[in-house]
C-alpha cells in the first residue's frame, strides 16, 4: 500500500504572488500532512485558465484537466476559500461545477471516479458565513462520491465588517488551530481506512 497523497485547492481570488489567507490556513493544515508523511500539493486556482462548464475537458486552453488528473491521484482532497458576503469564492463554485462534471467517470469497480477518496475545506473571513460555506462544499463533494469524516470545516473569521484578516490576527486563534488538527488527522485517519478496505462496489455501481 503506497503512500496517502493530498491535494488542497485553493481558490483565493489571489494570484499566487499576493498574500493569500487561506493559504496561510491551508499551511497549517500541511505541516501536519508533512509531519506525518502524507505528500500534499497546494495550487493556486487563480493562476489557471479553468473553464465554465460541466465537461471534463471544454477545451479552448481550458487546464482543468491538468488539476483533474491531480484529484484522480489524490486520496485527501481539501478546499480553501476565501468568504465574500458570507458565501465561498465564485473560483470554488466552479471547482466543484467542474468535479461534478466529471462525476459519471468510473473507478476499476465502476463506481462513481471519487469513491474511497476524502474531503474537507478550510475557509477564512473576517464576517461570518463560515459553516455556510463550509456545509455547501462538504455536501457538493459527498454527493459526487467523496467521503466526509468528522469536523473536516476548518475557518477562521473575524469580527463583521472590515478587519483584521487570518494572518494579521487569527494565527493563534485555539480553536482554529485545533479544528486544523481535527481536520488533518482525520483526513488522514480515514483515508487510510479506506485504502485498507475501500467501499464494496455492492449497491453503488453508477451502472448495474
């Protein structure tokens, strides 16, 4: 059994040469993949040309496909997003159009290409809208077919109205930073659960 790999898209509407807070959380959360072994990539979702669509490939210089490739290699797949009035990055709504969009693909099983991998989300704000946020990419990603283990939400927001933002002001916050702990070891936890015993192909063939 090889070992786990995660991917965390972050999808900031920041280029990669600004200063991204959800990086900042999304580091976090690596330091402890590292720790424990688990090889993790994080990419920038704004320095690709991703398509609007539903297809695996709308063509035209699209690079989803390129990302694409790397969520079929992963075993941990995390979101991070930025809030903006209370709502996830419009960069996440259209990761999560496009995995959908390749959600009828099949693994050697034929279920559905996400099955036996597992999903959270990071996010950072400085007004609410966190659990919000977070609810609506949890459920995107399990409906498609990955698996969400236990307070996989890791936020961290400030006071309403304009603020402080995670990195001038949330770093040492103790209930962030142990939501990242919840998060990486159960993230870790269960994707090794599964890459022992994945999901029995019995009842869940996207064609019987």
């Amino acid at each position: 059994m090889g070992s786990l790999k995660a991917l965390i898209l972050n999808t900031s509407l920041k280029s990669l040469a600004e200063t991204s807070h959800t990086a900042a959380l999304a580091n976090e959360v690596q330091k402890i993949y590292k720790k424990e072994h688990v090889e993790s990539e994080i990419i920038r979702m704004s320095d690709y040309n991703i398509a609007y669509g539903i297809s695996p490939d709308m063509g035209d210089g699209d690079e989803w496909p390129l990302i694409y490739e790397k969520v079929k290699e992963a075993d941990i797949l995390i979101l991070g997003t930025p809030l903006w009035l209370g709502e996830k990055s419009s960069i996440a709504t259209l990761v999560i159009e496009r995995l959908y969009g390749s959600s009828g693909e099949t693994n050697e099983k034929g279920q559905a290409i996400y099955y036996n991998k597992v999903g959270g989300v990071v996010v950072t704000g400085n007004e609410d809208g966190a659990k919000h946020a977070a609810a609506s990419i949890l459920y995107g990603l399990s409906h498609i077919g990955f698996v969400i283990p236990p307070n996989v939400d890791t936020y961290w927001v400030g006071e309403a109205g304009p603020g402080p933002s995670y990195i001038n002001a949330g770093q040492n916050n103790e209930f962030t930073k142990k939501h990242v702990e919840m998060l990486a070891y159960n993230t870790i936890h269960l994707a090794t659960m599964l890459k022992k015993n994945p999901i029995p192909a019995k009842g869940n063939l996207l064609e019987d």
